[in-house]
C-alpha cells in the first residue's frame, strides 16, 4: 500500500538541477516520486499571477526486489505433504448381528505386518478413518473409531462369518524443506 505525499515544490534552478542529476541514478522497475515546481511570477502591468507546472521525478529508496537482469538468490520454502497409512485387518470368526451398537476391540484386529493391534494409531484433525465391509467402503456415520475398539452402529443388518473388515487409519505432516533458487 502506497502513501500520497504531498508534492514538494521548488523554487530555484540549482534545486531543478540537483533533481535532474539524482533521476539518472534511479533503479529500474522503482516507481518514482513526482515534484511539481511551481514558481509564482507577478506582471507588474495585469497584476495577475502565472504559475508554470514542471513535472519531475526524484528517486525513490532501492527496491526491495531484485530486478530481471541482476537476479539474486532467494530462499524459498517448499511445503511437503506426507500422507501416513495404517491398515487393520479382521476376519469375523461369527455372524454379527447389527441389530444394537457393535464394538470390535483393537487387539482382535492384525496391522500391516500382520500382528496384532494393541490400539488403533488415530491422527485427530490431521486425519480420517476408512471402514470396508467386505471390500465395500460404509458411510461414516456407521462407525466411530476409538484408540481402544471399533464401533458399528446399529443398522437391523447381520454381517456374516469369514467377512473382512479393514479399518484404515490416513494421516498427513507438513515437512519444511529449504531451497536456493539462482
């Protein structure tokens, strides 16, 4: 945001001058502060006043920027999003009857690796929980997942003996990575 400065007027030669030879020195690409000099002259026969407007232009401070033909280097920051997967598997050994709120506890589920589950990793805010039923994903609000257990809502529906249920866990973190651009 600019800030209007009032125009600064000038009323002898030496000062056009010094005005004249400090523009040769202004960097390119700078916007440039405009002077209007203004010198009041009386007729002695009209007794009317005559102004004469000059415009000129003084240099303003260095830019902050470099210009295209002299680049510098400049640190730039570069964000990484780094999403995180964690997948539990279970095979109901019976029919689950959906007929109240079921809850399957983390230590019957297996992880990647294919040991047991002590608890479930949960990533808060910075993540979000997938339920498939048998290779179906369900609606979110079928289920609710705790560190401790899986919960599924009631819905009057059964799931049968041998259907997998895979719970997967999805996080991201934010890395700072520093480069130098030339």
């Amino acid at each position: 945001m600019s800030v209007h400065t009032p125009p600064k007027f000038l009323h002898t030669i030496d000062e056009v001058k010094e005005v004249l030879r400090l523009e040769k020195h202004v960097p390119k690409g700078c916007r440039k502060k405009t002077i209007l000099i203004c010198p009041n002259r009386k007729k002695k026969r009209k007794r009317k006043i005559i102004k004469r407007y000059i415009r000129l232009s003084t240099p303003q401070p260095p830019c902050p920027f470099p210009s295209p033909a002299d680049p510098l280097p400049i640190a730039v920051a570069k964000i990484g999003i780094v999403p995180h997967v964690n997948r539990y598997f279970y095979i109901s050994d019976s029919t689950i009857h959906l007929t109240s709120t079921n809850t399957i506890p983390a230590n019957k589920f297996l992880n990647d690796e294919g040991e047991s589950a002590d608890h479930f990793i949960d990533f808060g805010l910075h993540g979000y929980w997938n339920l498939y039923i048998n290779a179906v994903l369900q609606e979110g609000k079928l289920y609710s997942v705790s560190q401790e257990a899986l919960t599924i809502a009631s819905t009057g529906q059964s799931i049968s003996a041998g259907t997998p249920l895979i719970l997967e866990s999805v996080g991201f973190t934010a890395e700072l990575v520093q480069n130098h651009s030339t």
